[in-house]
C-alpha cells in the first residue's frame, strides 16, 4: 500500500477513535441530569433534528438536538464567492437533465443534441469538456480515459447544491479543471417519518422520465436513503426503428442510489453512497445532409448516417466519508472520504438491427465492437476553517486509476497525488482578498496553479472583482494513446506536453434591493501548447469510417469573453437574462475557415410569478427565449466520445422561444412545457435538429406519512 494511503487509513482509525471520546463524555455529563429515555419524537429536517425526552418520573423534558453536518461534499461551504444553486431553485427551472440547470449560468454552452441520453457537450468560455471538472461531493467524476463527464447521468432530483466556480479559481478543485468546477452536493436527509418523492415526466416519442425517493431514520441518527430513477425514449419502439424523433435514436437509461447518514453526534457523522447507472443509447451519428428527393433534415424520420451503432454503460460509484467539527467548533469541518468507481462501456457498430424498409444502401459495411473498462480509487482529506476575518481550506488526495481494458488505448495504471490551499481574507469590511494554489504529482513530473482574487464592496450595491490566475491541464489517457489510424490498435504513446493556461478576470456587480441585480465581467484566456481533436474519414474494406486524433499546437490560443447576468422583478413579473460576447479566432481546417462556436449566445426569461388560491397555488407562467450566433460548431466522434469540427456546412444564427408553467400546490410541483412556439427550424450541434415544436408535461409530488 503506497505510503500516503496508509497516513490517510491512520486518519480514518483515529477519528472514530476521538468522536467516541468526545460522544462518551457527553453522555457521561449527560447521565447525571437524564434517566431512561421514555419518549423520542424527531421533528423532520434535512439538516436539524430536535429530540423532546421525558425522564423516568415525568416531572421534567429535556431537549437534545442533533446538527447533522451540513454540506458535507461542499469544496467551499462557508464561501460567497462560489455561484450556487440549489435545490429550492430546482423545481422552478424547466429541466431534463442537469444540462439544463447548468444553462442557467452565464459562461456556459451545452451542445444539445435534441436526444435524451446522448453525451450533450459542455464548454465555459470557450474551453471544452477535458478542461472542465464535475465533481460529487467533491470527487471528480470525470473519466479518466477521456477527461469528461456524460451529463446525462447524473440524476437531478438528488441534487441539493451546486457550486459553480468559473475563472481564475477554477483550477484549485481538481486536475485539469481550469476551465470551470461544477460540484454537484447530493442529498441528504434526517427525518424520523417516512418521506418520498416521485417525478414523472412526459413527452412525445415515447419521452417519458421517472425519479422516485425514499427517506427515513431506521433508528435514532441512522438515516436510510433510496432512490431510482429511470428515463426512456423510443426504447420500445422496435417496429418504428427504436426512434425517438429519428432511427436509432433510443434511451434507455436506469439509476440506482442508496444513502446511509449516521450521524453520531453534533460533530460527527459517517455518510456512506452507493450509485448505480445502467444504459442503453442509439447513436446514429446525426441526420444525413443527403436526404431523398423532397425530404428534410427536419423531417421525422429523417435519413440519418448510422442505424446500426449504440453503447451500453455499467457503473458504479461508492463514496465513505466522515465528517466532523474539529473540537466541536462548528466553524471548521474536516471530511475524509473514501471512494471507488468503476465503468464499463460498451460501443457497438454490427449492422445487426433489422429495420423495416432499411435496405441494403443505409448499412455502413462497418463491423466493430470496442470495449473500455476502467476504474479508479483514492481517499480525499479536506479541511475548511471559517472566522469572522478569514476562510480557509487545505486538501489532500491520493487517486489510482486502472484502464483494466481498452480496445483503443491498451491497459494502463497512473497513480496522482495532490494538495490544494486556499487563504481568503476580509481586510476592514468591504475588502476581501484571497490566494490560493495547486500542486499534483503526476507521471514523474509536476502540475503547478497559483492565483489571487479579490473583492471590494465601493458603496452599497455596487461591488468590484477581479483576479488572475496561472494553471496547467495535462494530455488525458486518450490524448496520449488513442489510435492514429482506424486499426484500432493502441497506439504508442504521443509526445504531447501540458497545456499552460492564464487567465484573468474583471467585473462588477450592482444591486438595488431585491427588485435588480446584474453582473458584468471580462474574462481572457491564454493557452500555451494547446491541444486539439481533429477528424478525417479512412475508407477500408470495413467502410468509411470517421478516425481521430489529437495535435498540439506551438502557438497560443487566446479566448476573450464577456460575460452578463441580470436579474429584475417589478410587482410580480420578473425578467432574468444571460448574455455571453466570445471572441474567438476562426481556425484552418482542411483548407476552410471555421468558427468552431458562436460569438454570441444569450437566454433570457420573463414570468409572472405569485400566490394565488389564498396562498395555497405557488405560480410561475412566462416564456423563455435563447438567441445563438452563426458558427460551424463541433459534432460528436461517438466512439471515441469527442467533439471534432464540422466543415461540411455553417448554421445559425437560431434562435426559439418555450412557453412554461410551474405550479406548486401543497406537496406538488406540475410542469407544462411547450418548446418552440414558432417552430423555429434550427440545430445546436451539426446534425442534430431541435424540435420544432415539443410538449412535456408531469408531476413531482412530496409524500409525508
């Protein structure tokens, strides 16, 4: 066992061993006043649980409450400078799947692919997916084969936070993540009656999603979590091509997660997870440009370019961790965690579907069958220390990652260590200035970040930000070893070096009162040696296939953005907008100019929202519009799971406007949705056209017995 490893199992020995300590002194103070307990009732709380006890002679009741700690998985749980969401603000935003929280904040660009399931691409400022670290409670999720994150699994209604950190700060969470952080912070109950929750959602071609939770104290402090969710499209349909809108282009996707809290005290909690995800995806590689005579790449069941290919994925993701309030102070949290994930990916291209009315001219002579198999293991130790004056946070972590197999890039294993600190300071009270830095040991070499930000507060409602930061982002496994020609052979390793990225952002934000608030920032973005993914087809007797590869620049790369959010209300109507300015250079692909994004993109929402029904009908009705500029965009290489340049065409600018409903009455939340009013014919990813007109519906209702 690696020596670091065994320091951290020293840790996990002695915490047990001192909250035992600390819990046995309590209850030995306790013994004194308090006889056998008679009666417990637990008021329900996520976060507090009040116990009333009655002593043996019924002369006295004596309170105990118990704090669960709270934001166990937060990377800053005391800091104000970290964008968040929560789970309040959820079932007000008119989501499939996380992307679509995601959207809400400025910076962001999801590459929807207008099928559920599909692996949607994210960028930030212009930096894509392999730059951009999703994290669980503070553990990458990322793929240690290609760097990125399927959206797409993650189940929403689990969510109780997430953390959104974007500029000079990004990199301090996790390796390769200078582009942005996205930290999803599960769930987490304590609740002495049964709780549930179902979700249900529905739409046209068989779209239909379904998220259904379990909650209760089995016994005094052990809480017990389940939940499943499962999400479909077109899965059933095997007579009408397993189309969704297009041939193949099912879902069908399942989740299983299990929580176990026992919180032993106000200062010590164990958390154990265990998530499961099962799926089942068509991938035809997007809608043809040659479509019969009179048809359209609009059209339902449009000719598309693969009927044969999908993936199958197996996961699972288990997560200790032990959370405590060092002395008892609640304003200092020390976690250890635990985890393991391991993933099987299966892509498949057999031509072994049969489809009624698909001849002999829609195969595409193409037999493959890959295997990606991986899995990865480490402790992470985190310390967080809040004062009136500073914040502070320290961590520690070990990752091993096995590739047990890989048709494509062979076995490997890689062992990192890393360290990360952060210093935030409040100097008088409107000014606060933070440093931080990040160091990870990794193949034989050193990955360095350092930067400083800083806030100040110049009258009230009017704050100015800015800060700069340098950072790296290393070749993932992929990168380095992905096959160069369409034999399939794990290639030799490539000598690619680390990307330098620096970055450096400005803004500021106004407030008046509760009725408007906007920021406005400029952020630019240098990358030294950066890497790029490319594409070109290699004609064989197996057919023409779309091959890979990676290249590395010597020149820089600069992105610069301009980034605006702006949030009004006057009486009950309220207007919320995001605006993104991206200037970045066209590139030189097979002797083309192409914009690879949009120079402008923005969404903006309007909506009555109010009481109504003498308070029991929580209302929110309006519209949503988004607006994207022209660009040639990226489109999916599903095999290897990247993004390459279009060049075949240029599209945009698009725009299109939903209509939405939200209402909660009592317990229930129903959703109606009607994307597109104006049917609107326009893509986000070549060739992927969005509906020209959708409707989904449903309920998510809270049961208490």
């Amino acid at each position: 066992m690696p020596a670091q490893l065994k320091f951290l199992f020293l840790i996990l020995l002695f915490f047990p061993a001192a909250a035992f300590t600390q819990i046995k002194n309590t209850e030995d103070r306790a013994a004194d006043s308090t006889s056998v307990l008679r009666r417990v009732q637990v008021h329900d709380s996520t976060t507090t649980a009040t116990h009333t006890v009655e002593d043996t002679s019924g002369t006295k009741e004596k309170f105990v409450r118990v704090n669960p700690i709270p934001l166990a998985g937060a990377v800053e749980p005391y800091g104000d400078s970290t964008k968040t969401i929560t789970q309040s603000e959820i079932p007000w935003i008119e989501y499939r799947y996380i992307g679509d929280v995601l959207w809400t904040q400025p910076g962001m660009y999801i590459r929807d692919l207008a099928s559920p399931g599909e692996n949607n691409q994210i960028t930030i400022g212009g930096v894509d997916a392999r730059a951009i670290g999703f994290l669980v409670n503070g553990i990458s999720g990322n793929s240690p084969i290609t760097g990125t994150y399927d959206l797409s699994l993650f189940p929403v209604d689990d969510i109780e936070r997430i953390e959104f950190i974007t500029g000079p700060r990004a990199f301090l969470y996790g390796m390769n993540t200078t582009g942005g952080t996205i930290n999803v912070v599960t769930k987490s109950f304590y609740t002495g009656k049964p709780y549930s929750r179902l979700r249900y959602s529905q739409g046209v071609n068989s779209y239909t999603q379904t998220d259904a939770e379990f909650s209760q104290n089995i016994f005094n402090k052990f809480n017990f979590t389940f939940g499943l969710a499962r999400n479909a499209f077109g899965s059933n349909l095997l007579d009408r091509q397993y189309a969704g809108r297009f041939p193949n282009s099912n879902n069908d996707e399942w989740s299983f997660r299990t929580k176990l809290r026992y919180d032993l005290s106000n200062s010590f909690n164990i958390l154990f997870s265990h998530y499961y995800y099962q799926t089942w995806t068509g991938l035809n590689d997007g809608v043809s440009l040659q479509q019969p005579t009179g048809g359209s790449v609009f059209s339902d069941f449009a000719t598309v370019n693969n009927y044969d290919a999908y993936q199958k994925i197996f996961q699972n993701d288990l997560n200790l961790t032990f959370a405590a309030h060092p002395g008892g102070d609640s304003l200092q949290t020390t976690t250890l965690s635990f985890f393991y994930s391991n993933q099987l990916r299966l892509y498949r291209d057999e031509e072994n579907r049969i489809y009624p009315g698909i001849t002999e001219d829609f195969r595409n002579h193409i037999f493959l069958q890959s295997d990606h198999q991986f899995e990865n293991y480490g402790a992470l130790l985190r310390h967080a220390w809040h004062t009136s004056f500073q914040d502070f946070t320290v961590s520690l972590e070990e990752e091993n990652v096995n590739i047990l197999k890989d048709d494509d890039i062979g076995t490997h294993h890689e062992q990192r260590l890393s360290a990360s600190a952060k210093e935030e300071v409040t100097l008088l009270s409107p000014l606060s200035f933070a440093v931080f830095g990040r160091v990870d040991r990794y193949r034989q070499g050193n990955l360095f970040g350092l930067g400083a930000d800083a806030h100040l507060t110049v009258i009230d409602g009017i704050s100015l930000f800015g800060g700069a930061s340098t950072s790296e982002r290393t070749p993932t496994l992929q990168e380095l070893y992905w096959p160069a020609d369409s034999s399939h052979m794990p290639a030799t390793r490539l000598f690619l070096s680390n990307e330098h990225h620096q970055t450096a952002e400005a803004g500021i934000s106004l407030a008046a009162a509760e009725q408007f608030n906007a920021t406005i920032s400029y952020e630019q973005r240098t990358i030294k040696n950066p890497i790029s993914v490319n594409a070109e087809f290699s004609s064989s007797t197996a057919g023409q296939e779309q091959v890979i590869h990676f290249v590395q620049s010597s020149s820089s790369q600069t992105f610069r953005g301009i980034n605006a959010a702006v949030r009004s209300s006057y009486m009950d109507f309220h207007f919320d907008a995001n605006v993104t300015y991206l200037h970045l250079s066209t590139i030189q692909y097979d002797s083309t100019a192409l914009r690879l994004l949009p120079e402008w993109y923005a969404d903006g929402s309007l909506y009555y929202r109010n009481l109504l029904a003498g308070g029991h009908l929580d209302l929110k009705i309006g519209f949503r519009a988004r607006y994207i500029s022209e660009q040639n965009g990226m489109t999916p290489n599903n095999e290897s799971e990247m993004y390459v340049p279009y060049a075949l065409a240029s599209f945009g600018p698009s725009a299109d406007v939903d209509f939405f409903l939200i209402g909660k009455l009592g317990n229930a939340y129903v959703h109606f949705i009607w994307e597109n009013l104006t049917a609107n014919q326009y893509m986000l990813t070549p060739i992927y056209p969005m509906y020209d007109r959708n409707v989904r519906f449903g309920v998510s209702w809270v049961f208490w017995n």
